[in-house]
C-alpha cells in the first residue's frame, strides 16, 4: 500500500518481540531504521532510512487498530 519492499529474512539481531512472537502473539519488529553493526562502537544507522521505516510503523499500527 506504501510502495516499500517489505522482505522477511533472519539476522543475528534480538528482541524482547521474540517472546511475545514465541508465544503466537502477532509483533511488529524489524522497523527501525537500516543500520549495522550493532552493539559495537562501530554501529551506525542510515539516517535516509528513518522517515520509511517510521511511515511503515505508523501504517500498521492504524491498519491494525481498523481490524479490531
């Protein structure tokens, strides 16, 4: 609807969104800005990513709250 290529692939990442996921409980993760690196004093996030990702987030959560 948003005209973003949204692919699910794995990563070496973690979240809290696993337990709930773990569980059955739909989650939205992965969201966030493009970046690398993490929790190294080389990671970087890719600031032209951040308007996107946040316009995806906003989309599902109203598109989430119209299906209740």
């Amino acid at each position: 609807e948003l005209g973003v290529h949204i692919e699910s692939k794995p990563t070496k990442g973690a979240s809290d969104a696993g337990f709930a996921a773990e569980e059955g409980v739909p989650v939205i993760c992965g969201v966030g800005p493009v970046g690398g690196k993490w929790h190294t004093l080389d990671e970087y996030m890719e600031i032209n990513t951040f308007s996107e990702r946040t316009n995806v987030l906003a989309h599902s959560i109203l598109k989430a709250f119209k299906e209740l």
